[in-house]
C-alpha cells in the first residue's frame, strides 16, 4: 500500500483527509512545514500533501527544501487559495499538481492517482 505524508496543521482539515485517504492509502502526519521536511528525509512516502500555509516553515518553502532532498518525490499542494497566481507559486516551488480547499472526496483521489500514473 503507497504511503502519503499529509503536511497540515489544521486538525479537522487532516481529519478529513484521513477519511478520504483511509481505504486506499497509509499516511501519516505533518503538522508543519519543517516537520514535513525532516520526516520525509528520515523516511520513505510515495506522496506528499501539502498544506501551503502553516506555521514554522510555509509549504511553498518545504516543497523546495524536500524536492532538494527528493526531487522525485511528487507534491500536491492544497490550499484555499485557488486563484490563479496561487496554483503558479505551488508549480513554480515544484508541486506536480493542485488541490484547492475545501477538498472534495473524489477529485482529491483522482489528482492522486492521475499523479501516480494509475
């Protein structure tokens, strides 16, 4: 079973995720920027989720410093901002794709599988 880092800091938001996630994948939790970079250094994930804002470290700047780490590793930003300059600032820090909050069941299971080929 693929395994997904969840970077969120917001507990009700993770919930949800983990609802989501539960039948297909295994996952663990992120509850900052700088925790989502350390655990992916420390261990093996198929797929980051990435909050964008959170405290300590933003997830624009712990996508860079885990893709520095992991440049193959794909990141999925998710955010409540989804203009259009938002979506471009997750690409240009090296997200593969975007999720805009509030996350719907099905769209956030079809980025993931459309990001892991299946």
């Amino acid at each position: 079973m693929k395994k997904i880092l969840i970077a969120e800091d917001n507990d009700s938001n993770f919930i949800l995720m983990t609802y989501i996630l539960k039948k297909y994948y295994q996952y663990e939790r992120a509850k900052n920027g700088q925790e989502a970079v350390d655990l992916v250094g420390k261990n093996e994930y198929d797929l980051v989720l990435m909050d964008i804002k959170m405290p300590v470290m933003g997830g624009l700047e712990a996508t860079k410093k885990i893709k520095e780490i992991r440049p193959e590793l794909p990141i999925i930003a998710v955010t409540a901002n989804a203009f259009d300059s938002d979506r471009q600032a997750a690409f240009d820090a090296g997200c593969d794709d975007f999720l805009s909050k509030p996350i719907s069941s099905d769209i956030c299971l079809a980025t993931i599988a459309k990001v892991f080929g299946d």
